[in-house]
C-alpha cells in the first residue's frame, strides 16, 4: 500500500559545498549542581534520654510528644544472663529486672518514628 508522507529530505542546508555553517557560540553551562540543603536530623542523644516516657518536639513530625518506651534486654543483658546461668546455675533472670542491662528505644507515638535509644551501660 502506498505511503501519503513519502520520506522527507533535507532541502533545509542552502550552504555551499564546502562551508560550514556557522553555529552560534553558547557558553559552555556549568553543570547545574542541585544543593540540597539537608538539616541533619536532630536525634536526641542517648544522655539525654531516660528510661522513661519524656516529653520532647518530635525531630520527625515535629510535634510535642511524650516518647513511648520500649525496653528490650541487651546484648550485655543476654551476656550477663548466660554467664550467671553458667556459674551459678540460677540469678539469669537478674539482668531482666535490671534497668541497665536494658536498651530503652523512645519512638513518637504520633509517627511511630524512633526518636533515639538508651543503650544499656550508657
Ligand atoms: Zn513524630
């Protein structure tokens, strides 16, 4: 079947043979570097937390929350555990009820973003 658009030729170029059409000079653009301006995240630091609730400004949602704790025994904890499991046979449950072989994690109840963690022995 016939094609109505046959191929189109460049009939455009007017320039004798031999003359290179003369492109108008752009400037060389610098590289559009895109500078992101990245507030570094204010996560508490771990001195500043407790073992409890505290009330603090979100670094993520920005409101003003009262942390939710969640405690979880530590690497220490489950260390110190075994070792008096080995030794004395009992007392492996001591470090469970001790609040510095826990690691206390303070996330926003608003975002459920973790806002900073207590690590034991800090
Ligand atoms: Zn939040």
């Amino acid at each position: 079947m016939y094609s109505d658009s046959p191929p189109k030729y460049d009939e455009g170029s007017n320039a004798p043979p031999g003359m290179v059409p003369v492109e108008p000079y752009t400037p060389a653009q610098p590289p559009t570097i895109l500078v992101v301006n990245k507030a570094a995240t204010p996560l508490y630091s771990r001195s500043m937390l407790g073992t409890h609730s505290m009330q603090l400004s979100c670094p993520h949602c920005s409101r003003q929350i009262t942390t939710r704790v969640d405690d979880n025994l530590s690497i220490v904890g489950w260390v110190s555990s075994l070792v008096l499991c080995l030794f004395t046979g009992c007392c492996c449950c001591i470090p469970c009820c001790m609040d510095s072989c826990k690691d206390f994690e303070h996330t926003c109840p608003e975002c459920n973003c973790l806002i900073g963690t207590k690590k034991a022995f800090n």
